[in-house]
C-alpha cells in the first residue's frame, strides 16, 4: 500500500508517495500559497496528480493546533484565521481517506517510523526552527493531551519574566532558540553597537533572514556575539530538555530543524552538555540525538499518519 505524505511549511508544501517501507518514491514540491485553505486544497490535488501511483490514503501535517481533527488556528499561515475542517475539505477534494496533524507531531512520527526516534517509548522531539516546535511519544504512543496542545516544549518557562516570547509571553524557551526571536535579539544589538560579521555572512549570502545557514557560518567563523547568542540558545534547550526528563522520564530526546540538520551531533552534544547536570533521575537508556530523516521526516511521518487512518 503507498499513501501520500504531505508537509506543509512556511515556505515550501512537499509532497512525497511513500511505500509500506517508509521510502519516498516520488515527490512534488511547491512555494505555499499566501491565501487561504482553498487554494491549499486545489495545490495539494495538483501535486498528487504529479506523484501519481493511486495512494490509498493521504495524511498531511500543518503548523498549527489541532483538536478532534479540526484546526483551530494556524498563526503562521497567512489566510488561515478560522477554525477549519482542512481534512474534510481534503478528503472530499481528492475522495481518498485524510489524516491531519500538526507538523511538528507529524515529523517526529517519521522519526519514529524509520528515524533517529525508532525503537523509544517515551520520546520527545524538539524541533529548532522559526520557532522551537515540540512533540512526545508516551508509553509507546503519540501523546496530545486532553485537547490538543501537549508538547509545546517551546513554551515551557525556563526564565520567569525572561525574554519575550513570540507567544507575547516572556523566559519560554523558543525567546532564546527559536530563529525569529534570536534574529530580534540579535539587531537589537547589532543597533546598539555590538561587533558582529553575521549581518555581513547573511548579505553574502542573499538572505534575507538569518538562516539556519548563515548561523553555522558565524559560528564557523568565531564571531563572538553570533557564539554568545548560540549559547543561550542551546542553553535554554538543554535546561527545557533536562525539565522534561524529570518530568517524564525519557528514553529518547530527538533534535529536528534547521539547526539540527546543520549541525548535527555537534548540537546534540552541547544541548547535553547543559542538560545532563540538571537531570534527577535519568533513565541509563537515555539519548539525545539528531534526527536522521532531514526534509522527509515531515513526509514520512504524514504518510504514516495515512496508513492509521486507512487501517482505522
Ligand atoms: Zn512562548
């Protein structure tokens, strides 16, 4: 059986057919659309038509929040301000079973399938991106909550009255690991007269943001402020990380996004580095990893997602 993953970002929608192995076998990508869920629904049927290969199912992962398989709101997507049926307006589209889940949920499943989250029980992924996305596998299952918002490991409070959030709340972790609040930060001191060449790395590099890219290149490079900054960055992560073991009692963390696929175990190490002494009872079993998919964890998760939906 093949079924349909698809990955909606913030700039990209992917579009991958996967088989009963997890393995992509033909993809279709596209920029996402700045309207709202109808033009989504008449792209994602044009890019299975590409892909072709009669999938039985499709699941798709959206940033957003979604409850009883209803978004409920999607900030970042332009166009998305009211609560939708996105699956069922899918599923009628194209007449095949459809799966909704978040992306970050979405990804860390594709871990979990054929990934760095394989074989644990109790996980839990990070994803460092625009913002820091979150999402747990308990007891061997994908874990919501009672409505939906369980896992928001970018918003667990690491500093009471810290830096603002972009959630509008100050100290979540995402103030000081998630890229849009880091790139506040960092021209906010850039305009208070820090020495810094990352701002120069970003224009070589015809960004006009600061990449996951330009990030690795100032840190390559020893820029002190970009290093500075990292370090809260990982800072914030580790301790958020070591919370939740103590809370939990992981066996796996799992770190996705940008940063992760840049920097790999380089990362992953210094995250527990901070961790580490600030964990109670640490399970012996315990790993803090990369993830192994990159881009295709979000595909093969929400083809996964398709599969349960068939199956149910
Ligand atoms: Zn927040």
């Amino acid at each position: 059986m093949h079924t349909i993953g698809v990955d909606i970002g913030g700039t990209n929608i992917e579009v991958g057919l996967v088989d009963q192995k997890h393995k992509v076998s033909a993809r279709a990508k596209a920029a996402t659309p700045s309207a709202g869920p109808k033009e989504f629904v008449k792209l994602i049927s044009k890019l299975v038509d590409e892909v072709g290969g009669e999938p039985a199912a499709l699941g798709v992962g959206v940033p957003g929040v979604i409850s009883d398989n209803v978004l409920v709101k999607a900030p970042n997507l332009p166009g998305w301000s009211e609560k939708t049926d996105f699956r069922g307006m899918l599923a009628k589209k194209l007449g095949i079973p459809v799966g909704l889940g978040n992306d970050v949920d979405v990804g860390l499943l594709g871990e979990w399938v054929a990934g760095a989250a394989k074989g644990g029980d109790f996980v839990l992924g990070v994803w460092m991106g625009t913002g820091v996305g979150g999402s747990l596998i308990l007891d061997g299952q994908p874990y919501h909550g009672v409505s939906g918002g369980a896992g928001e490991f970018g918003h667990v409070i690491i500093h009471h009255d810290g830096a603002l959030c972009t959630c509008g709340r100050r100290g979540c972790v995402e103030g000081y690991g998630g890229r849009r609040a880091m790139e506040r930060t960092i021209e906010h001191r850039i305009d208070a007269g820090f020495e810094t060449s990352i701002d120069e790395i970003r224009q070589k590099k015809h960004k006009g943001h600061f990449t996951s890219g330009v990030w690795q290149e100032a840190l390559e490079s020893k820029d002190p402020l970009a290093t500075a900054m990292f370090r809260d960055a990982v800072t914030a992560v580790g301790v958020g990380v070591a919370s939740a073991i103590n809370l939990l009692d992981l066996d796996r963390v799992v770190i996705g996004g940008g940063f992760a696929e840049k920097l790999g175990t380089d990362l992953t190490s210094s995250i527990e580095e901070v961790a580490q002494p600030l964990m109670l009872r640490p399970s012996p079993n315990l790993t803090i990893v990369p993830a192994k998919l990159g881009d295709d964890s979000g595909v093969v998760g929400a083809a996964n997602l398709a599969k349960s939906v068939v199956v149910r």
